[in-house]
C-alpha cells in the first residue's frame, strides 16, 4: 500500500510544476515579429501592444523587425510559422502573409502553419505622386501614361497593393514604363524622382502631405476628401490593407486568451485611438473567428484581381 501511495504522491509532484508552468504564461521573455522594417503603423501599434503585454504580465516582450523583401521570402513570418506553439513567438502581419505566402514558393507559409488572433488595423494604402506631376487623378494618370513612361515604385510585386495597381493599368488601358520594388517609399523617393507614382502607406508620406499629390487609396473607405478608393474606380479591385496577430497552429488555447486581452485593450486604449485619428487608419478589434473569415474572402477577391493580370 505504501508503495502505491508513494508513486501517487510522486506522481502528483511531476504533475503539479507542468501545471503551473502551463498557468504562469508567459513567464520568460516574448518576441513580436514584424516582418517590415520599422517605423510604420503595424509597427507602431505592434510595439504599443508589447510594451502593455510587458506591463500586464511583468516579462520581457520585443518587436522584432525582420524584413526580407516585399516578394518574400518574408523570414519573420516564416519564423513565426516554424516556432513552437507557445505563444512566445507572435507575428504582426499584413494581409499579403497569410493572403499570398503561400502562394508564391513559400511553403513554410501555408494557411495550416498559424492562425489569426485578431485583426487590429487597416490602414490607408494610396498611390501618390510628386506635387508637381503632370495628372492629379487616376483617370490622368492613365491618359498621361498612354503616352509616356511612368515609374512605380511598390514593396514587392506579389503584394496586394500592388497587384491592384497593376490590374488597374491592364484594365484602364495603359502600361507601367516600368516597375520596381522598394525597401522604403516616403517623401525621398518622390522627392528624389526613383518613381512617378508609389505605392505606400499614407503614414509614409504624412510629413510632405501638403507637397504630393494623393491619387486613390487601397482601402475600405476615402482616406481623404475627393480622393477615390481603387474599389470605387473599378469594383473589381475592392480590397483593403490589414494588420493582424498571429501565433502558430497549435497554440494553447488560454495562451492565445492571454495574448488577445492584451492586444484588444491596446488597440482600443486613448493613445492608439489617437494614431488613428492623426494617420487617417482604422484601429480596432477583430475577433479570431470572423478575422479567419476575412482572410478567406480576401484571398478569393485577390484571386479574382490576379485572373486580370494573366
């Protein structure tokens, strides 16, 4: 009999650290992984919600910033994907990741590698042009560049962005004179005549507002009055630019409750209500269940815009 009571006991003891351990998350340090370079509004965010997990939960929590290429291969994310499932590793997204990673030789980034937390942010993607460009429209811009060669600079031609602007010249008649990717898009590189026309995001060119022209956006809704969504201009091409957090596939359920407490009080707190109203970016919360459901529907708009460009 006391054999048996000693294992019991034993047994117990093994038992109870696992326990406990699992109950303590996080209690080591926690890495946030943008896959960009840092300084625009995932960013931005990202490290607001690291420096309140940090806060709340008394351990370490960094944003790593991990670019490597708006054309992949994405090695944050693929970092992400490979972690364990812990929660020690979470990755800050755009919708290109889970949209297209897969999609373009990355199989370390297949759907079945990470899921969504919550979607935080959709921020305004536009397409603007030096103040002293010859249009001022997407209309002008696309009878101007019947006759001339105009330069786009994008972060990687896979992206959604992009893909939309490439799609809007087949279907409104017109070529890029040519096209390139770019590791940085602000206020330099219109300045410095590297493009015509850029692809980025309004964070981006916030300090030569006044200076550019904005031509359109990639979003939802106007960034700014009288400037049209690319939805508006060609239905065909409705889609809008999102951040969200993801953790790996088989993360434990109270783990992931952990992290989401976190982010959704950040994202709705004074200090990122107010990036928004300052950015012109929708800052908020979208639950994992209808975020899972975005990304399906956006990969089936996307793979609508990419049957224009075959």
């Amino acid at each position: 009999m006391w054999r048996v009571l000693i294992a019991a006991t034993a047994a117990s003891l093994m038992a109870a650290p696992m326990s406990a351990a699992i109950a303590e998350y996080p209690e080591k340090p926690v890495n946030f992984i943008v896959p960009w370079p840092p300084g625009d509004l995932e960013d931005v965010l990202t490290r607001m919600i690291a420096e309140d997990f940090q806060a709340t939960y008394d351990v370490p929590a960094a944003v790593v910033n991990k670019p490597g290429g708006g054309g992949g291969p994405f090695p944050g994310a693929i970092e992400v994907a490979n972690a364990p499932a812990d929660g020690y590793t979470i990755g800050s997204f755009v919708i290109g990741i889970p949209v297209l990673g897969h999609k373009i030789g990355i199989p370390e980034l297949q759907p079945e590698k990470f899921d969504p937390l919550g979607i935080f942010l959709t921020y305004p993607f536009v397409l603007a042009a030096s103040g002293d460009a010859p249009f001022s429209t997407m209309e002008e811009l696309a009878a101007h560049a019947k006759e001339n060669d105009l330069a786009l600079g994008h972060f990687g031609a896979p992206l959604p962005p992009t893909r939309v602007s490439l799609a809007y010249a087949k279907n409104a008649g017109f070529e890029w004179g040519s096209e390139a990717a770019f590791d940085m898009l602000d206020c330099n590189t219109l300045a410095s005549g590297d493009a015509d026309v850029i692809n980025t995001t309004l964070q981006l060119v916030l300090p030569c507002i006044d200076d550019i022209k904005i031509l359109a956006s990639v979003t939802d809704e106007p960034v700014r009055e009288g400037v049209p969504t690319m939805g508006e201009l060609d239905p065909a091409l409705g889609i809008a630019l999102w951040n969200g957090l993801f953790v790996a596939k088989d993360t434990p359920d109270d783990v992931r409750e952990k992290i989401i407490a976190v982010a959704k009080e950040t994202v709705m707190s004074e200090r990122a209500q107010q990036l928004a109203k300052d950015t012109g970016a929708l800052v908020y919360w979208q639950d994992a269940e209808s975020a899972a459901a975005r990304i399906v529907e956006d990969s089936e708009t996307f793979a609508e815009i990419s049957a224009i460009l075959e």
